[in-house]
C-alpha cells in the first residue's frame, strides 16, 4: 500500500487528488496538508494539518499541488526524509526547478506540468504533424484555463512551445506571448502563445498549424480535473519503486506500455 501525503490539499487540484485516490487501488491517503489558516474541512477523510515535517516518513509519497514559493521547501524534505515527490504546481522560478533536481539525487522526483494522458498524445501528435508539414507552417498555441489560474501562459502551453521551437531549431527566445500594436509580419522563426482566461476552464490547449491554403488544429481538452487525478495516481505509483532520479509522465507511460 502506498502512503500518500497530498501537499495543497484543499485546493482545486488536491481535492480532486483526493477524491480519486479515495477508490483507487493500492493507495491511501495518509494525510493532507494545507497553508497555515486553511481549516480542515470536516469531512472525516484523512488527517489534517499544516506542518508536512511532523507527518512526513521515509517510503511515503509526496504529492504536490500547491504554490511556486512551497515547492522548494516541500522538494528538501522529501530528500531529508526519504520520500518519493510528485510535483505538479505550474509556473517555477529557476530556484524551484534547481531545488526538485537536488532532491532527485536523493529520492524519484516526477514533474509534469499536465499529468493528463490526453496531453501526453498531444505532444506526440505535435511532434508527428510537425515530422510531416513543411517547417514554413506557423505553429501558434492558444491555452484557455479558469479565472483563477495564478499563472499564464500554461505550463502546458510553455512546454508544448519549447517543444515545438526545440524541434525547429528555434532559441527561447522565439516564444512569442501575444501581440498587440504595429507588430508587423509575423517572423518565420516564432511560435505565439495566447493565455485566454475566464470562467470555470479546467484546461484547454489547441496547437494550430498554419500553411498556405490550409491549416490544422490539434487540441486536447480536460473537462474536469480527474483527467489529472488519475494520471497522479499512476506517477505515484510509479516512484514509490523507482531510483532516485528525476522523471516526466513520459517515463510512466514507457513503463506502462510494456
Ligand atoms: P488552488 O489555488 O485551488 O490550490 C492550491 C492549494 O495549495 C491551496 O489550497 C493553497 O492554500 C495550498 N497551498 C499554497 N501554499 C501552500 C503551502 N506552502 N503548503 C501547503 N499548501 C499550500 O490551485 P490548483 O488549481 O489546485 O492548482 C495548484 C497548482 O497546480 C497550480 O500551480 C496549477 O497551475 C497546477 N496544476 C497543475 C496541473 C498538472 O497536471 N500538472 C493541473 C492543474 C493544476
């Protein structure tokens, strides 16, 4: 059985988490943890409270959907402790990142900015349709999320652009983030990102691809958040065995297509 201590719990991400690790098979949930001042929520699910130190044991699992400024402190604990991290909190500063790869030395870190399986075959549709059109097709990236999404654009989207520029050739630098004013013609080497925000979104990203005369869209649509939740589960699975190392969804759905 595999212990999991759910940091963020109270928020939109760690309930749904919750809610599917509740009838999920070899799982449970050892205790939830929240920011100091969030009350426990009196349902009578797993225990509640606001230090992971005084909970956190060696062979538990860590799942994280929290906020940017707790990662880092969440990501040391775990390798103090000699427990597995699931981390899925979007929009890191350098520090943060540098922290999870420390921690990796020490124990499995998973990372995804989309731990939805829909996502995964989004970019590998991406990469399939940019193998087969012309590299002078525009590709441009529209992301849609709920009003309360703290970060724009989408870790989502951010990676499905550095993907794309990576297989063009093109630097960072090439990511566009809208546009507005005299901007002139659009440079070949660029791809545009489009943060839309507004209602209740769970997470949409479409990536269009531009040609002359035609054009395509892939787009990859998550209605609610247990598309999320299940690919959660099987990442926390799958680093409660692994070597310490750092590891993507992609190395979940290697292990679970043999
Ligand atoms: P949310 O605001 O609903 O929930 C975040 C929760 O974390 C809140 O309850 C907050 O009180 C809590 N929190 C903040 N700091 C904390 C700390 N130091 N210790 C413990 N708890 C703390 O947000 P959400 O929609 O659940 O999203 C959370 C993060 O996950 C965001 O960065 C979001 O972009 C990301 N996200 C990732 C995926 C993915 O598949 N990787 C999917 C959805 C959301």
């Amino acid at each position: 059985m595999i212990a999991i201590v759910l940091v963020g719990a109270g928020g939109r991400m760690g309930q749904a988490v919750a809610r599917t690790a509740a009838g999920a098979e070899g799982v449970t949930l050892k205790a939830r943890i929240e920011r100091a001042g969030v009350a426990a929520p009196g349902d009578g699910g797993a225990p509640w409270g606001h230090d992971l130190g005084a909970v956190l044991a060696r062979g538990d699992v860590v799942v994280e959907f929290s906020a940017p400024a707790a990662v880092s402190a969440v990501a040391t604990l775990c390798a103090e402790r000699g427990a597995a991290l699931v981390s899925g909190t979007t929009g890191l500063g350098e520090p943060d990142e540098a922290a999870l790869r420390a921690a990796a030395r020490q124990v499995a870190v998973l990372r995804a900015a989309n731990f939805s399986l829909g996502v995964l075959a989004l970019r590998r549709a991406l990469a399939a349709a940019m193998a087969a059109v012309p590299a002078t097709w525009d590709v441009e990236i529209v992301e849609r999320h709920h009003r309360g999404k703290q970060d724009a654009p989408s870790g989502t989207a951010l990676q499905l652009a550095r993907e794309a520029a990576e297989r063009r050739g093109y630097p960072d630098s090439a990511l566009r983030h809208g546009r507005s004013g005299r901007v002139g013609p659009r440079p070949d080497a660029e791809i545009g990102i489009h943060a839309l925000r507004g209602g209740g979104w769970v997470g949409d990203h479409a990536v269009v691809m531009a040609g002359a005369g035609e054009w395509l869209e892939l787009r990859h649509v998550a209605e609610d958040r247990t598309a999320f939740a299940h690919g959660v589960l099987a990442s926390a699975r799958f680093v409660a065995t692994a070597a310490p190392g750092f590891y993507t969804l992609d190395d979940v759905a290697r292990v679970a297509a043999r």
